[in-house]
C-alpha cells in the first residue's frame, strides 16, 4: 500500500516548496518515506495511470467552489474522500460516489481508514 501525493505544486512559490519539504521530512520521522510517493508534477498519461491503479482519491481543500480532481477520480471510478463544504457537496453523492467528511486529519484519516476496510467499495 502506498500514499501518493500529486499536484497542486508550483516550485516558484515559497510557500509550495516548504511545504513539501515539510511533508518529506514528516514521513522520514514517522518511518514511512517508503510508502509515500511524491509526484508534484505529472504528465496526462501519469495522471490516468494514478487513477486507474489508485484505491481512491483524496481532495483535501475546504471551502472550494469546485474542484475537477473530485470529477476526475468519479470519472476512474473510484470512491473520493473530500471535505464536507464547498464544491464537493455538490458534485459526491456522501456513501455513494465517495465519503464527505470534516476538514481535519482525523476525519480524514478515518474515512480513508473505511475505504481500506472495504476495499471492494474502494475500487
């Protein structure tokens, strides 16, 4: 089982690289670099690739208007965990096309935490 993380960088902004930065350093001290993959950039054919081989696809941001990563993981077919406001209210069906839940990484984690119980549901 591996975490990737993909998108969403832009190296000419600080704020991007310190971050990553952060995010590396953080799986090192936890022991799990090695299951963490981070693909802050990626071709089309990646992007599918990742979704097609993907459990399911984690959309992080709150309070966003509309997201096209929610659409695109529905289009793989695969379940998308992501916050209970914003676009994604509007575009996953909460128990159906993916789990709606709190911005917090506890709810996060424990909506990712279903998804492996029942992987059946996942992919």
């Amino acid at each position: 089982l591996r975490l990737v993380l993909a998108g969403g960088y832009d190296p000419r902004v600080a704020e991007n690289v310190e971050h990553k930065q952060e995010l590396e350093a953080l799986a090192e001290s936890l022991g799990v670099r090695g299951q963490v993959i981070f693909k802050p950039s990626f071709t089309s054919e990646e992007r599918s690739a990742m979704l097609s081989k993907g459990l399911a696809v984690v959309y992080t941001p709150a309070n966003e208007h509309f997201g096209i990563v929610p659409v695109e993981g529905m289009y793989a077919r695969r379940p998308v965990i992501a916050c209970n406001n914003g676009g994604p209210t509007e575009s996953i069906l909460d128990g159906e096309t993916g789990i709606l839940c709190e911005d917090t990484p506890e709810a996060f984690a424990q909506a990712m935490l279903q998804l492996l119980a029942d992987r059946g549901r996942a992919a």
